[in-house]
C-alpha cells in the first residue's frame, strides 16, 4: 500500500494543530513529495537546507542519532531542488523559530524510534485503514513517476539509487561534472528540476484543482 499524492496532501491538512506537527509535517512532505528515505529525513540539518535556491544537500551525518543510518552509497550523496509546497513547509517551520542553528535538525525528534511511534499514531488518528510502515511513505513519489508514466534515470537519481548499468552510470558521471564546481552542480540540480519537480508540482496542483472542485460541487447542491 502507499499513499497517493492526493491523499499525502489531505494528510498534510489534517496535521496542522497536531501535537507533533513541527516534525510530522515536514517528514511527511519530505518522505512523500521528495522520496527521501526515513534515515534521510532524521538526519536533515538547517545549514543543508537553503531557502533561497530551494534545494537540500543530502549527506552522511551520524552525529546525532546512532540508530539512523548511514548513506548506503555514493549516489544516496546529492543535492535536490524541492517542490513548491515542500519549499513553503520549510519556510514556514523556519520562521516559526529564525532563532535556529544550522546544526539544528529539522525534524526535532529524539531517536529513529520515536519519530517512527509519532507517525504510527498519526496514521491511526487519521484514517486507520492506512496501515503504512513509517519508512514506506517514501513510495508515494515512485509509485506515482510509474503510473503517471514519468519515471527517468533522472527520477531515480532523485531518489538516490545507483545506476542500473554501466551505461547509465557513465552517462550520469558525464552529466554530473565535478561536485566541488558550483557551476556543474547548479547545472544538474536544475536539470533535476525540470525532469522531476515540475512534474511534482503538476501533480500537486492537478490535486488541488480536484479537491476545489469537489468543494463547489457540495456546495452547490
């Protein structure tokens, strides 16, 4: 089972007022609109968030939570530009608290288990139907690139998995450049831009387009 982007977003409603809210909310939005695994999202700190180009560096951090783990391989490594919505999530948990440091995490939860906990009893209190590990709200984003019939070598780069052959593998080496020119960098994030977030950003507002237009149709009646 995963959830679908339509029923993410009325998830994402739902949260505001919720005890957890400061930590389910841009979990959810960064497992379910960017495919990051749970690890990735535990370990998220504010210095690699940037605001103003709209994008996140994913890195190997085991400071702070032992029990998360590690990236898995070289391409888990990698700088995402962000949907709309994720953006505003961020901003918005920013500037309820600009007093952060960069070291801070993002998602302000103690260990790997009890973040886990939190969204188990979110799901429950939400639509108990939905019975979803934790870790697997990240299929929202693959399943709909399949379905939707969008899924690239770019997609799966997105999510961080490492090439399927050789040939897909010299080919990103060649497209990728040098990660320590800022210019080679900003070339393939916006390249990851216009091959996976625009059509993430799509689907989001297709949803919302639906949903208003269900709003109407009840109140007409």
């Amino acid at each position: 089972m995963y959830l679908p982007i339509s029923s993410l977003l009325d998830l994402l409603d739902w949260l505001p007022g919720h005890k957890f809210e400061t930590s389910l909310i841009p979990g959810v939005a960064l497992q379910g609109l960017c495919g990051l695994q749970l690890q990735e999202v535990l370990r998220l700190t504010w210095d690699r968030v940037n605001l103003r180009s709209e994008t996140i560096t994913i890195e190997e951090d085991r400071r702070h939570d032992p029990s998360v783990a590690g990236v898995k391989n070289e391409h888990r490594v990698r700088k995402l530009p962000l949907p709309e919505k994720v953006v505003r999530i961020l901003a918005n948990l920013w500037a309820a608290n600009p007093n952060r440091k960069g070291s801070d995490l993002v998602i302000d939860t103690p260990t790997w288990k009890a973040y886990s906990h939190r969204v188990e009893r979110m799901l429950k209190g939400w639509k108990p139907a939905y019975r979803i590990p934790p870790k697997d709200l990240r299929n929202t984003l693959p399943t709909e690139a399949e379905k939707g019939g969008w899924m690239s070598i770019w997609v799966r780069r997105y999510f961080g998995h490492a090439p399927a052959n050789m040939i897909e593998r010299s080919y990103l080496a060649e497209v990728e450049g040098d990660w320590n020119n800022d210019d080679e960098v900003d070339s393939f994030v916006e390249k990851l831009r216009e091959s996976v977030v625009v059509h993430i950003d799509a689907e989001v507002q297709k949803c919302k387009k639906m949903q208003s237009a269900k709003v109407e149709n009840v109140v007409s009646l």
